[in-house]
C-alpha cells in the first residue's frame, strides 16, 4: 500500500490534485490531504480522505502531518518572499518521516529562467535536491486563468495593454496542471523534470480571441515597459504591483513564459485545454 500526500489541500490546485487520485482509482484511506485550516476540507474528508493540520509556518506541525507518507505532492506556497523557508520546513520535515518521493510545483525551467518570480522556485528545487529524497519537479507555465479572470475588463475597454510585444504565453489551466500532477505522483518512474506549458498565445491572439467568442471589439496595443507602469499606476495600482506586472511582461517578450505542451499533454494523455474554452467557461461563469 502508498500513501499519497498533496499540501495546500484546501487552495486552489491541491483539491483538484486529490480530486484526481481519487478519479484515478486510489483508496480514500491512502491518501492524506494536508492544509492549514482542515476544517475547509470537509468535502474531501467527507469522501474518506484523511485530513491533516500541516501549516507552512509552523513546522511543528509538518512531522505529524507526514508521518507514514510515502510520496508528497508539494504545492508551492503562495507568499512571495516567504516560500524558501516554508518550503524548507515542509522538506525538513518530510526528511523526518522518511518520505520516499517529493513532487514540487516549480516554474518553467527554474533552472535558466530570468522570470521575476523565478528565484524561490529555483531555490526550492536546490533544497530539494540537497535533501536527497528522490524527487520531481513540476515546472509549471502559468495558470490560463490569469488571462480569463481579466477578460471582463478587457471586453469593457476594448483594449489590452502590455509591454510582452510579440512574446508567447504557454498557459496552462490550473486543472490541467493538477491532474498531470497527480499522474506524475502516481507515476512509478516518474521523471525528474517535466516541463508543463499549455497551448502558447500572444496578446494578440488573446484580444482576437475574445473578439471571436464574444463579438466584442477588442484589440492588444503594445506599449513600452515604462509606458505600461505608468499606465498601470494612473489605474491605481501601487508602485510594487506595477512593475511587478510590468517585469512578467518583460518575461514574456523574452520568452521565458513559452514552452511546448510535449510534457503536459503525455501526462495527460490528452490535448491541453485550449484557450477559447477557458474564456467561454470564465465568461459563462
């Protein structure tokens, strides 16, 4: 018997992970679902999963909730500046107890990347390695539902404005991301890295997108990087989240948010979720 562990069990990508295991025929009982407040997991323990207390921020808490695990899905933390030592902890942690596999949500090539979120991610992945548990890394492009989220306020303007030029974004939906996680971790040779990127797309195809689905003009108008800051900052945005999305652009024009979807699509064994379905669900919705 395996006892699989995915944290961040009550976010965004953990539940659709242990939604996935369960799809794919494993034992409630055999797997264990880990989150900070366990009492928003009552639909998985309602399915039999067990739940456990496992806060990134206190590591008393990780040994207990990794005790008899055998192959952990680590889900990336979502506070910037705080994810190398809430990573570590986890890691330490499972060191402890002994686990015999680490899957981590990464970033696309962690590796080489000049992305500005990049720098943790690649951090992690070291500890990780130094640690010496057998692992494998998720390198996963960004979430389609960054660009559909907006699009609202994309149809309202008629316009989107970047500073990515002609760059090529490979998203990826977050479902599609957590189901490959899931078969990796349940792979029995795995590989060590895999590269997830969804079906790439320029700004350009995302307006004309939204103008196809939805009838609505809509059109990208590139700008400079100092052009685009300062027009996020005239829409209210502070100086930190500005250039923040400001850098991501500048990544993309470099490409550093393209990939190939190779990866993605053999865990899957499907094509990866286009980007017109994921406008038409987040508009229906």
């Amino acid at each position: 018997m395996t006892t699989y562990a995915v944290t961040g069990a009550t976010g965004h990508y953990g539940p659709i992970a242990v939604e996935q295991l369960l799809a794919r025929g494993v034992v409630p009982g055999d797997i264990v679902a880990i989150a900070r407040s366990p009492e928003k997991a009552d639909a998985l323990a309602g399915a039999g999963v067990e739940v456990r207390l496992g806060d990134y921020d206190r590591p008393e808490t990780l040994a207990p909730a990794l005790a008899g695990v055998d192959r952990l899905l680590l889900v990336s933390g979502s506070e910037v500046g705080s994810r190398v030592p809430q990573h570590t902890a986890v890691i330490e942690a499972a060191k402890a107890a002994s686990v015999g596999h680490i899957l981590y949500t990464s970033v696309l090539r962690a590796d080489t990347t000049t992305l500005v979120i990049a720098p943790e991610h690649t951090a992690t992945e070291k500890v990780i390695a130094a640690s010496g548990i057998p692992h494998t890394f998720l390198r996963n492009g960004w979430y389609a539902e960054n660009y559909a989220a907006a699009a609202p306020q994309h149809l309202a303007r008629g316009v989107i404005t970047h500073a990515a030029g002609d760059g090529r974004i490979a998203a990826a939906t977050r479902a599609d991301l957590a189901e490959a996680g899931a078969v990796a971790l349940l792979s029995k040779e795995p590989r060590e890295v895999y590269e997830l990127a969804g079906p790439s797309f320029t700004y350009a195809d995302l307006a004309a997108t939204l103008t196809e689905i939805t009838g609505t003009p809509v059109e990208a108008r590139a700008v400079s990087a100092e052009q685009l800051t300062a027009t996020l900052q005239e829409a209210g945005l502070d100086a930190g989240t500005a250039g923040f999305l400001t850098a991501v652009d500048t990544g993309i024009a470099q490409g550093e948010l393209d990939g190939d979807t190779a990866d993605l699509e053999s865990l899957l064994a499907r094509p990866a979720t286009p980007l017109a379905d994921v406008l038409r669900a987040a508009l229906a919705a």
